[in-house]
C-alpha cells in the first residue's frame, strides 16, 4: 500500500501520461551511453573493485566479493578426506540442477552416457525458474541470427567473444524447437505463430515468451522430462571441489550433503558445472533478484582446478527492481513490462532515458535522475523511480497486465497495491554475473574434461548482456556441454582421483598470508538480519 | 525497516521469537536465527519451495501461504511443509497422444475427486484447482493446460486432497500434451531452422565475426529497429 504522500506523487504521473503517450524519448548516442556509463555504473564506482592476488587471474580486478572468495582455502578438510572409496561412478558429473544444467543432462543421456546431476538445493530451485521475460530467436521472417548477432554484440559493448556468439545466434531457433517439441507452453497465436516482442537492446521483436513465467516453464518442462528418462539427481549436495587426475584432468568432485554433513565422492570422465550465478554475494551491498544458492561456487572451485575466468568485472544491475514496498526490495520487475510500452519517470512526471536502451545504460540513467539530479520517489531504502505500469493498460487494452504479466500483478497485489492502476517504484538491483569462468564453442574450459555453461560461464555476453540471451545461452551451450561431454566421455581414461590441485591452492593462500576464510559458502547467512 | 519498526512475536514450530513487524515469514525466520536448508529456493514466489502452514489468533482456520511472499501477523503459529510425498507417472510425451485416456492411465485416481474446493482454497496462486481437475476428467486438455498455467508445484493442494490427487502433477502432464500435440508447431521456426541448417546464414556470419570493433559499431548504431 502506498503512502499518502506516494499517492499524492501519482497525481503528477497521471497528468503527464498522456502527453507522455505520444513522446518517444531519444535513444543516447554511441558517446552519451560511454559517459553515462562511466559516470553512474556502479563497476565504474570508486572501491568497488581490487585486483585477485592467487590464480590463473592473478592481478585482474573483480568486485571485493569474488575476490574475497578466490582467496579462500576449502571448505572441506582437504588433507584428511578419503578419496578410495566412490560413492558415484559415471561419465558425465553434471554440477547444478537450474537449466543449463538439466539441458546438459539430458542431451548427455541421449548420447548414451551414464550421468548424475548434482544439485544444491531442490532440483530446479534456480535463476531460471524466476526468469519471467522471455527468450531471444530470430526466426520471424524480418530477422536473421546475422541481427541477433549484431544486437548481441552491440549489446555487450562489442567486447563479446564473437565464436560464442555466433554459437548463441545459431543454434537459437533449433533450441526453441527443441523446447517446443519438449512441450513448453510458449505464447503463440492459433496458426502456431510465436508471439514475440522487443527487449531492451534488441532491434527486432523476437523475445519469445510464455506469458511472464518464461522460465518457469522451461525449467519445469525439462525437470519433468529429466524425470521421465530416468535421470539420476541427488539434491542438497552441492559441489565443493572438483577432483583431478594426476595428468591435472578433472575427474569428478566432492559433493557435500547439507542435511547429513557427510561428503560423498564421485568419480566422473567429464563434469560440467552448470551452477549459475552470484548474486547472493550482495555486490555493492546491493539487494538481489537471484535464487538462494546463487554464490559462484562454480567459479571457486573451477579456479583452484585452474580455469580462467573473463569479465567478472562487469555486473549485471537491473534497471527495475522493486523499491517499493518494502518487503519485497530488490525482486525483479521483468522488463517486459518496458516492452508493453511502461516509461519510467522521475518525480515530475517526465521522461528521462529511452525505456528500452540496454540494461546498464537504463540503469545509470536511473541513478542519475536519483542522486545527481533528485528526481527520485524518497522510499525507507532509498528512492527510486516510477515505472507507468498503466499505460499498458492504455495502450493494449484492459486486462492486459493480468493476462501478460501475471506474476508482476500478483507479486504487488500481495501487497496491497495493483499496478494495472498504479504506478510502481523501481531501483537498479544487483541482477546477472555477466563474466565467469572462459569457454570455447564447445563449452570446453581450459581445464581438461571440464566444461561449463550457463550463467557460470563467461564470453558470450561480453560486459552486459541483453534480456532473453541467457535463457538462451543456458539452452544452447547446456545442449553443446552436456554433447560434448558425453561424447568426450567415450575416450577418457582417468588416472587415480586427488585433490592435489587443491593442496597446492591452499598452499599458494598460506603463503601470500590469505585463506582466513573458507570457500564455496554454499548458502548465504541472513540469521539475525533482514535480507535484501 | 529493523530499526524503527515496531516488533511482534511469531511462534515457529510451537517457539516464540520476537520479529518486525510487516516482513515476510521468510524473512522473519532468517531473523529469528533460522538458516534455511530446505524451505527455501527462488525467495520471490516462482519454486514453491516454501509452502507454509499458520493459525493466527481467534480463528479456527488452517492458513497457508508461501514463506516467501506472506507477512507475518502478531501471534501466529507457523510450520513449514517442505516437502510432500507425491505419486509421480513417467512418460515418453512423444508416444502419447492428448486424450482423455492418457490422463487417466496415467492418473487413475483422478477420478476420485470429491468437489470439496479445499485445493482451490488453499493453492497459494489463486489458481482454480478444482475447476482443472475438473477439466481433466472431461479431457479438456486445453482448459486444464491454460487454467494450470501458473502452478508453481508447491504440493499444498496435494497435502490436502481427501482423494490423494496430485494436482499439479496432473496439471503439468495437461500442459507439456498439450504443448506438444495440440498447439500447433510454429512454421517460422521450422523453416528458419532448415534455413540454418542448409547454411543459409553462414557467410554473412563468417563476415560479421572477421569484422572490426569500428565496423560492428558502424553498423550496430545505424540499424534499423522494428
Ligand atoms: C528474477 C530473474 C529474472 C530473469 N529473467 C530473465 C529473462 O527474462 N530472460 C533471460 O534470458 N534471462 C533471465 N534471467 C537470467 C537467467 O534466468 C539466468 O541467467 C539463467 O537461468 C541461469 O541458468 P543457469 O542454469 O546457468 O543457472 P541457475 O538456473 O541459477 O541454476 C544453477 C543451479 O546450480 C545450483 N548450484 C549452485 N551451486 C552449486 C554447487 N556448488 N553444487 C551443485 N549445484 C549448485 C543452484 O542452486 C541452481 O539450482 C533472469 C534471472 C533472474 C534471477
Ligand atoms: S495448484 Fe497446487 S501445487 Fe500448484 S500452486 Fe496451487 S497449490 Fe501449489
Ligand atoms: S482437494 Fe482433491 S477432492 Fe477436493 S476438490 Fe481438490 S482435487 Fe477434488
Ligand atoms: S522460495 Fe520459491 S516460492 Fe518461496
């Protein structure tokens, strides 16, 4: 419920909105968004950042919070574990249940492989079971993946590794299809037609959508097919190291059962870590869109293996948190709601950047108008922006929000306020990892045998990556992790399973007087806090 | 929100804690010294992993709600339901056809429902769980795919139901037939894929990959946006 004084705020956002219906603010040039950016971003904020002091990345500035964990001794007792007795022996150790993941899993199945998936929390409590947008494919006639590829790399600030994206862009409709064959309920018109809409960056309409439950309904789909093929999953057992081989192959991992506190061995000839992204290391102190587990533990232990990692130095803010109310801080407020035609405005009722500029530009924009112009709504964490979810209702018809964006209505409707009628207050949150650990096409790291995909990777989306790419990336490079690994798997002969790799890490931290604390967290620790 | 706010006291499993006022459950148990393992997974309303069972005081009725996205209230009395044992069919979804019959073999004890609400007014979503049970024993695979749409399979429906109907699981069968058998495949897609597969798109590809930073730039701001 808002305040009288929000509500007195309104007033001026319902005059200006029809004057406002009619107006397209100007989209920034190349120059304004370079300053823009440099100015307000938070990975341009002073003190944001430090350079690593051990690894392969070794002098490469991160935000406090990776750093801090790539500087971390292990969590388990790495010299005492017994490591002759295998709990799991497969070919392919698949290390995160969200969906790139479970993609990889079932395509390593289909290639005859004998795979386990090892998940943290439940399997499918994961980033993609919130995305609420939609995903990215060119396959209107008006499109090409050449356009996809063109926005994609526009979109990463041209620093994107063009092999991946060329990966991303090609194989996108073929993994639709694969979804649609899959039976995912995408929205579509009654002759089949992909209903699609524009994103912010994209140039054409083609973020396909299933109404906001986008990614609930991939998860959920693959999940129960993962179940149908008989998929071996064991959840609350998150990964804690990897194992090696003595020719420095990975060979499997250490999985840590969080109810029993019992560590269990698996030996495995390919492993992919699928296990997402960081959020819930509250980057800047800023509150998050992620899903519990989201603590880069794939990163961690992929490091010390001696995997590189690319632009961890670039942080992914969401233009459009939730500022208000209270409770809900930081949740997402899917961009779709800018695709239906919303404009964010400031406490004058005007406009102040192109809706649909790309995410880091729409972000800074916002912090601008907040602290260096004052144009912002005061709310008790701060302020932030209005974001004219009516006009949706203006220009689609009535009924449209409930109908597109039934998650968005519930999540306010829960509280007391329904933004068919109102509008709501927005803040940038801390909202994708757009870096982790380097892969090829083939989603190989440099480390033999180990692949990585999804929002645990890093390459495809350059420094900021445009909505409905990453549910696409987890699609296309789970699909090619989970291949090629089982077909890797084929001609893999391990050695006897270590953890020296580890040994000599924590060695390499006593001497540089680091590793006081220990890594991965697995959880974050909110006990006698209010989270954000 | 901590500092100001006024506190109330909650009883978590039968122990009293005292938490601020106006936070959710979830948040509410964080405080009052929990961890979560189980109980908790997207924290925003998407993975029901945080069903909830709670009294408040004066009122006889069983609430529910998620952790996640309810408030709590003075005086409540608060358990969670992580997890519910449930009755689970494996299918090839390729083989089956979108019919009545398939439902039914595959959930016989569908057909049991007693029309007693209770899973309609306890589904954390709003959702009208009866009526798409309903529609499934009359095979209207459609009407059970659209009205289950929003299911996010936290099991309360499940816990309740006098007929041991596992309703979301129902609804998630209803869904993926009728993705894959009766809304039909979108040709755009199909023949882009071909198109892609007959490398139609791979030279311009190849071009766009060798090009430089200042002629990707050149071409990005020039486009033309739908
Ligand atoms: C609220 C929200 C909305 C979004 N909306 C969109 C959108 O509209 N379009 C879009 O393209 N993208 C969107 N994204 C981004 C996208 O959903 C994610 O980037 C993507 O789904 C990540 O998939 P993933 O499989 O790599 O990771 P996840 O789905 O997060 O899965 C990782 C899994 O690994 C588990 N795990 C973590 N650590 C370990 C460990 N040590 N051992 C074992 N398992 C572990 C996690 O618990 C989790 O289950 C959104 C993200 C969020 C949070
Ligand atoms: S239908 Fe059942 S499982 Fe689905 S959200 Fe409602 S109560 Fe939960
Ligand atoms: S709870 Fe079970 S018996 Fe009662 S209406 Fe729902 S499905 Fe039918
Ligand atoms: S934690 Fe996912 S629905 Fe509450």
């Amino acid at each position: 419920m808002y305040t009288p004084e929000m509500l007195g705020l309104v007033k001026t956002v319902e005059q200006s909105r029809e004057r406002r219906l009619k107006e397209t603010f100007p989209r920034l040039t190349a120059e304004e968004k370079t300053n823009i950016l440099r100015s307000y971003h938070p990975d341009y904020m002073e003190g944001s950042m430090r350079p690593v002091m051990v690894g392969p990345n070794a002098g490469d500035s991160m935000p406090h919070a990776h750093a801090d964990l790539l500087e971390s001794r292990s969590l388990a007792d790495v010299d005492g574990l017994p490591l002759d007795k295998v709990d799991y022996d497969v070919d392919v150790l698949v290390i995160g249940g969200g969906g790139a993941g479970t993609a990889a899993a079932l395509l390593a199945a289909e290639e005859g492989a004998g795979v386990l998936l090892a998940t943290k929390l439940r399997h499918g409590d994961a980033n993609t079971m919130m995305a609420e947008g939609g995903i990215q494919a060119a396959d209107k006639e008006n499109d090409s993946p050449a356009i996809h590829y063109l926005d994609a790399m526009g979109g990463g600030g041209f620093t994107n590794i063009p092999e991946l994206v060329r990966a991303l862009v090609a194989d996108a409709p073929r993994c639709i299809q694969w979804l649609e064959s899959l039976g995912c309920m995408f929205s579509k018109d009654p002759d089949g037609t992909m209903n699609s809409n524009h994103g912010g960056g994209t140039s054409r309409k083609r973020m396909h959508f299933a109404h906001d439950y986008t990614g609930a309904e991939i998860m959920r789909t693959l999940r129960d097919e993962a179940r149908n093929r008989g998929i071996r999953v064991v959840e609350f057992s998150p990964a804690v190291e990897l194992l090696t081989d003595e020719l420095g192959q990975c060979a499997g991992a250490v999985l840590y059962n969080l109810e029993t506190g019992q560590y269990l061995i698996v030996r495995a000839k390919t492993a992919v870590i699928a296990t997402g992204g960081s959020g819930r290391l509250h980057i800047n102190d800023s509150p998050t869109t992620n899903h519990y587990g989201a603590t880069a533990d794939g990163l961690v232990i992929a490091y010390r293996a001696g995997a590189r990692l690319v632009f961890l130095d670039a942080t992914q803010f969401h233009p459009t948190g939730v500022a208000f109310p209270e409770q809900i801080v930081g949740q997402l407020v899917t961009e779709k709601v800018r695709g239906l035609g919303a404009q964010l405005v400031n406490i004058d009722g005007e406009q102040f950047i192109y809706p649909l500029e790309t995410r880091d530009a729409v972000s800074s924009a916002i912090i601008r108008e907040c602290r260096e112009r004052r144009k912002g709504i005061g709310v008790p964490s701060g302020y932030g922006v209005w974001l004219d979810s009516p006009m949706i209702e203006t220009i689609h018809g009535k009924g449209t929000i409930e109908k597109e964006l039934p998650a968005m209505f519930r999540q306010y409707i829960r509280f007391g306020i329904n933004m068919a009628e109102l509008p709501i207050i927005v803040y940038p949150t801390l909202h994708y990892q757009n870096g982790g650990i380097l892969i090829n096409d083939k989603a190989e790291s440099g480390v033999p045998n180990l692949y990585v995909a999804g929002e645990a990777s890093g390459g495809v989306h350059g420094r900021n990556r445009l909505m409905g790419n990453s549910l696409l990336d987890i699609i296309v490079f789970g699909r090619r992790a989970g291949k090629n690994a089982a077909e890797k798997a084929k001609s893999v002969r391990l050695g006897s399973l270590t953890l020296e790799h580890t040994k000599r890490f924590n060695e390499e931290l006593r001497q540089l007087g680091l590793g006081r604390r220990v890594a991965p967290i697995l959880l974050p620790d909110y006990r006698g806090k209010i989270s954000g | 929100m901590t500092g100001e706010s006024t506190m109330v006291s909650i009883y978590i499993m039968g122990k009293q804690y005292e938490v601020p006022d106006g936070v959710t459950i979830m948040k509410a148990m964080e405080f009052a010294g929990y961890r979560f393992i189980r109980g908790c997974g997207c924290r925003g309303g998407f993975c029901g992993a945080c069903g909830t069972v709670y009294r408040t005081p004066g009122n006889f009725r069983l609430k529910v709600g998620l952790a996640c996205a309810t408030m709590v209230e003075a005086g409540m009395h608060l358990a969670q339901i992580p997890f519910y044992p449930a009755n689970r069919a494996a299918y090839d979804l390729q083989a089956l056809a979108p019919t009545l019959g398939t439902l039914r073999q595959h959930y016989p004890e569908m057909t049991r429902c007693l029309g007693c609400n209770q899973c309609t007014r306890i589904c954390p979503q709003g959702l009208p769980v009866m009526d798409y049970i309903a529609a499934a024993q009359c095979g209207d695979l459609e009407k059970t795919a659209h009205q289950s749409f929003d299911c996010i399979m936290c099991g309360l429906c499940a816990s309740r139901c006098p007929a041991e109907i596992v309703q979301y699981n129902v609804g998630i069968l209803a869904r993926r037939l009728f993705g894959r058998h009766i809304a039909p495949p979108a040709r755009h897609l199909a023949q882009r894929v071909q198109d892609i597969e007959a490398g139609k798109f791979d030279d311009e590809l190849e071009r766009l990959m060798r090009m430089g930073r200042e002629e990707l730039q050149k071409r990005y701001y020039a486009r033309d946006i739908e």
